[in-house]
C-alpha cells in the first residue's frame, strides 16, 4: 500500500471518530454548550486541555522553529511550558472557585461594569481571532502537503470541519473530541522521534539521543557538538547559541508565559469539572501530558536539522532524495540553481559567493564584512523552506515506516483542530453570551443564546480563514506569538489584579486593559502589516516581545488611575475575599 492511500486511511479514520464523537455528544443547553455540564473527570479534561493547548504552532512550527534556530527557538518551547504553570497557580482556582463560565463573565461582575465587560469581550475577539488564524494557516499547510493542493483550498477545508463539530457540539462535544486528538497527537509525535532516534544515535529515547553520541556518519561524536560544526560550517551560527539577542529573547518569553496565563480558551476548560480540587488534579494530569511532546520538540528539531543538511546540501539536484520531490511539488521546499552547477548549497547570512565564484564562509568575527559582500555578490543560499514543513519532512529523511508517517499526518491535523475547536467556542460564547446576552439583549432565551453562538462560529471561521489564507506572518508560530502578546498585555495583568487586590476600581482595569492591548496591537500593526523598519524597534524588541512592554503599561496605567478613582463597593471587595477562602473551610469549628 503506498504512502498516499495510508495517509487517506488513517485521516479518514480520524475525521469518523472526531466527527462520530461530536455528533454522540451535541449539546442541548447552554450550560453543555459552554462548560460540558461540569462534570467532566480530572484525567479527561487533562487530556483535552493538554489537546486545546497543543496547537499547530506546538505540533507543526515549534519543532521547526528550533530546527532553524536553534536555542533561539527555545523561547516557544520556555514561554508556553513555563506560562501554563503560572496559569494553573496563580488563575484558574480562583477563576473556577468565582464560578463564572468565561473570562469577560469575570471581569464584568468584577469590576461591576458593562464596560469592562464590552472591553473584555473585545479583548477576547483580537486574541482569540489572531491564534486562530495560526491555527487555520497550520489546516492548510497539512492539507497542501497532504492531497497536493494550494494552502487556500486546506484552510477552506478544515474550516468546514471544525466549524461542524466545534459549532455543533459546545464544549461537550469539544472536550471529548479532544480527548480522542490528544491520544492521535501523542502517538503521532512519539513514533517517529523514537525511529529516527535510533537511526541518528543508536538510542531509542529521543531525549537520551539528544545528549548523546551522534553515529549516523560512522564515528560516534556528541550529537550537539556535530550539530554546532556543522552549523559554522554552513555560516549559521552555532546551534546551541542562537541568534537573537537577551532582551528580545526575554520579551518574547515572558510575553508567552504571561501571555499564557491570560488565554481564555485554555482558562474556560477548567470550569467543565465539578469543583476546584478537580481543578487542581486536572492541571496535574494537563501537565504531564503536555510533558510527553513538549519534552520530545527539541530532539525532533535537532534531528530534523541534522538530517535536512545531511542529506540536501551539496549534493547534484538530479540526485536529490525521493521524499524532496514530494515537498518540491506542493511548494513547500524549493531549489534555485544560483551559480548553475546544479549542487544544492544551503548556507547561512555569514556565507557569500566571492567574485571568483567560490564558497566563503566568514567567521563570527568577520560578520560585518561577510554580510556587506553579500549585498554585492549572489547570496549563495539555493534551498528555501518553511519552518511549518520540517515536522511533516523529518520522517520522510529518516525513512521510517509508512504507517508512522500516516499517524503523524493524522497528528498534524488534529493538532490544529483542536484548538482551533477552543478558540471557535470562547468567540462565540464572547459574542452570544457576555455581548448578547450580558449586555445588548438581556432576555435571550436558551436556545437563542446557543442559536447566536453557532451563528458567531461560523463569522469568526470565515474571518479566520481568510487570514489563514493570508496570514501577517511567514509561519505559524510567530503568527501565534502575536495573540499571546495581546494576551498579556490584556487579561493577564487585569485578571490578576482582579483576583489580588480587592481595591482595583473598574476605572483603574478599564484604562489599563485600553492601554495595554492598545499600544500592543498597534506596534504589531505598524511593524507587521505597515512595513516599519526592524531597526526602530523600542529597545530592540520586536513585535513578537511588545505584549511584555505592554503588561507593564497595563499595570501602571491601571494602579496611577486607580489612585484618582472611588473604591470598589463593599460587595465587591467581599466577593474578592471570598474567592480566596477554600471550600470547605470553617467546616469543622462549626461542628
């Protein structure tokens, strides 16, 4: 059976199950639409939540992130592990102990304004919005490679399919479709990092691989010490530094952990168990599973580095391996013979053509000689790609077995359609619920709510596709990085202010939510969309890292307003305490 059919089989398969799953479990109230009825187990909403949160910027483009750029890479892999850990501590068990089922819900009895509300729900379009577009753009690119079509047709696709069981279900039919993705997901990435492993160091756990020998080449050499010479070999910089510098790599990182800890389609799915030691113990088994791939990224972007170069550079294009016409012919990878040798030569920004037509590769510290010969003489690098390719092409270098790499396209998929399903339900509940219902039409009845909420689904997957089909970034992981700065500089620092300190006035939030979302969204908008200059980035922080700059405006702005402002009423302020009493206490004296 051929690789084609085999990816059709395990897809098809695939889509019956989540569809099948979707259609057993619609929801027939808004209380199932919203939160699954609450009473989903621990385990369970562990694995849908470690579904939700393992989008196609973590299964697709981190990997190949950290393939190109080495520890520079890292800052996904460090600012999305390291935020989900701020979330379940410092948020969800009193967000879930409020009892509200969305996060504007919050910040509207809060801050006891309709404003704060209208502002939160407007947060919560822009971020929800700008992820889902990385997580369409992710549809396509599988699709393309996947049938051979052009990445606007793959986005139409699964827009199509997740707005059938994401628009369909609620969040009762999302939870346990994403338990199913979860375990397609964990598999899906596992497989084929444990053959490739084996092949490149002899060890069958990746991670043990990783900071072991390299043997593929005959002589056992320390596999990263084989990465970094080869990367200066080829003019990039060595493997394990990277190329960006301290501050822009701290900003982009807190922006995603902050980022993190402030995302209202990972907050709400901690509100579908039944109290907050559920909670707890559903973060735990969230944790852990998350563990399995983002423990396993690494080593698949330095595999995936190592192969790519083995087997692509200089070598004759006539000669080029099986598995790169298959990527050559949807777009994904391409060769341009520059000099008309016919040799592939992949080389970094410290490599140039000299005018007598040979290779030079300059050494870190003639940099700035290199790069301005380059300007003058051909740029030698003949192979282009894309980050959001290299997961999908590392099993096809490593030559693992067929079914392997049909799980894994499988996995690709339901990656992205899982937390676009998220990101689907948190707009339309913004929309029907905390805009419709909260505050333009007090009176919706049930089914209205839930009628308006599909409708919602379905504008926001149209937006979104078509932002997925013209995305403001190359790749999706740096599209994604864009929500997670609005995140942060938006709900982040309103949530928890709101939750820590009872004299926040709703003024005090308001302005800071304003302030922080406004100056971040519109540095994004000027250096993304307006073509602004890197070199007048503030402080050197590019648009990725601004969200960190604009939490800080959210704090100051919210405390400086706070001072000229009426304190919270009484209610408020005792609603406040409240939340950080834990169930259950005083019990006992009181018996």
């Amino acid at each position: 059976m051929d690789q084609d059919t085999l990816n059709y089989i395990f897809i098809g398969l695939s889509f019956a199950l989540y569809i099948g799953i979707a259609l057993k479990s619609r929801a027939s109230s808004t209380k199932e639409y919203y939160t699954a009825g609450g009473g989903v187990s621990p385990l369970a909403n562990g694995m849908a939540t470690a579904a939700d949160w393992m989008s196609a910027a973590t299964f697709i483009s981190m990997a190949g992130t950290i393939a190109i750029g080495g520890y520079a890479g890292s800052r996904f892999l460090m600012g999305w592990t390291g935020g989900f850990v701020l979330l379940t501590i410092l948020m969800v068990p009193y967000l879930r102990k409020f009892g509200k089922a969305t996060v504007p819900d919050f910040i509207g009895d809060r801050f006891y304004s309709k404003l704060a509300r209208f502002v939160a729900v407007l947060c919560a379009v822009f971020i929800c919005m700008t992820y889902i577009m990385g997580q369409m753009r992710g549809v396509g690119v599988v699709f393309s490679q996947l049938f051979g079509i052009e990445i606007g047709s793959g986005v139409i696709v699964g827009a199509l399919i997740v707005f059938f069981y994401a628009g369909m279900g609620g969040m009762k039919g999302i939870t346990y479709t994403q338990v199913a993705q979860y375990c397609v997901m964990a598999f899906a990435y596992t497989i084929p990092a444990f053959y490739i492993a084996i092949a490149l160091t002899g060890n069958f756990i990746p991670q043990l691989g990783f900071i072991g020998d390299y043997i593929a080449g005959g002589e056992a050499t320390p596999f990263l010490e084989k990465l970094n010479n080869i990367n200066q070999e080829l003019g990039f910089a060595r493997y394990t530094d990277g190329s960006m510098t301290m501050v822009d790599m701290f900003c982009i990182t807190a922006a995603l952990m902050c980022g993190t800890a402030g995302l209202p389609h990972v907050i709400v799915r901690f509100f579908t168990v039944k109290n907050v030691q559920a909670v707890r113990k559903s973060a735990c088994w969230t944790l852990t599973f998350i563990a399995v791939i983002y423990l396993t990224a690494p080593t698949i972007g330095a595999f995936s580095r190592v192969n790519l170069i083995s087997q692509l550079n200089g070598i004759k294009y006539e000669d080029a391996p099986e598995w790169f016409a298959r990527f050559e012919k949807t777009g994904q990878m391409a060769f341009e013979d520059k000099n008309s040798d016919g040799i592939i030569q992949y080389t970094g920004p410290l490599a140039y053509r000299a005018s007598d037509g040979s290779l030079v590769v300059a050494s870190s510290a003639d940099a700035k000689e290199a790069l301005k010969l380059s300007k003058d003489e051909a740029n030698p690098n003949e192979l282009s790609f894309g980050p959001d390719i290299m997961v999908m092409a590392n099993p096809y270098m490593a030559d693992v077995p067929p079914w392997a790499i049909a799980l894994l396209m499988a996995g690709c998929i339901a990656a992205a359609l899982s937390t676009a399903a998220g990101l689907l339900l948190v707009l339309s509940t913004s929309v029907s619920h905390d805009l419709l219902k909260k505050i333009i039409k007090p009176g919706l009845t049930d089914k209205e709510e839930v009628t308006w909420a599909r409708i919602a689904s379905f504008v926001s997957l149209a937006v979104a596709a078509y932002f997925g089909i013209n995305p403001p970034s190359a790749f999706i992981a740096k599209t994604v990085a864009f929500e997670f700065g609005l995140a942060a500089s938006s709900f982040f620092p309103t949530l928890l202010i709101g939750i820590f300190s009872k004299t926040m006035s709703r003024e005090g939030a308001i302005a800071g939510m304003v302030c922080g979302i406004g100056f971040t969204l519109g540095y994004i908008v000027y250096f993304q969309f307006m073509e602004g200059d890197a070199r007048d980035y503030l402080f050197g922080i590019s648009p990725e890292g601004i969200g960190t700059i604009g939490m800080l405006i959210n704090f100051v702005v919210s405390f400086v307003v706070n001072m000229f402002s009426p304190a919270p009423p009484a209610e408020v302020q005792q609603m406040v305490e409240d939340i950080h009493i834990p169930s259950g206490s005083g019990e006992a004296a009181s018996h």
